[in-house]
C-alpha cells in the first residue's frame, strides 16, 4: 500500500510540475496580455502546488527520484505530443528508454 500511495504522489506531482511549466510555457508566448496573466498566475500556483505535494511526505526522495524522474521524462512527452502537438524526435525517444531503464533500475535493484 505504501509503496503504490508514493507512486500515485509521485505521479501527481509529475502531473503538476510538467503542467506547471506548460502552462507558463503558454502564457510567455500568448499574445494577449489578459491571457498571458492569466495562464503564467495558474501555471504559478500549478508549479507551487507540485512543491507541496513533493515535500510534504517524509521520504527517502533520493531514492524515489528515479522514479520521479522516469514519470515526470513521460508526463512531459504526453503533454507535448497532446498539448503541443509535437512528436518526439528518434533522440528523445531513445534517451527516453534510457531514463526509463535508469527508474527501473533504481526501483528494482536489490542490494
């Protein structure tokens, strides 16, 4: 149970801080000034609500940030392909499963 409440928080957070950055990512090339408020202040408050969610547990995030990383890599490559409609080069597929492979090695790997 504890070990699948950390992935669905490290999801989350994942989740915010990638869409954090999309929506200021938005709001920094919108051309009109209401929306560029609009869409930087949000993504503001995303990107400060991804801070609480990461920090309040007590964990070793050391060690989960393989993981971490491994979503957020995932997370973000959605977000662009879905919200941005840009596929992913051969090279960020490639680095990809070696992000990939580095969570699942530090998830797995017993010593």
């Amino acid at each position: 149970m504890k070990g699948g409440f950390y992935l669905l928080l490290l999801f989350v957070a994942a989740v915010l801080e990638a869409g954090g950055d999309a929506l200021v990512r938005t709001g920094l090339h919108s051309s009109l000034l209401v929306k560029r408020a609009e869409f930087l202040l949000l993504g503001g408050f995303v990107l400060f609500s991804y801070g609480i969610v990461v920090n309040l547990p007590d964990w070793d995030f050391g060690r989960l940030l393989g993981v971490y990383v491994t979503l957020f890599f995932l997370v973000a490559q959605l977000i662009n392909y879905f919200g941005f409609g840009q596929k992913p080069s051969v090279a960020i597929i490639v680095g990809g499963a070696l992000i990939v492979g580095g969570g699942l090695i530090i998830s797995f790997w017993k010593p």
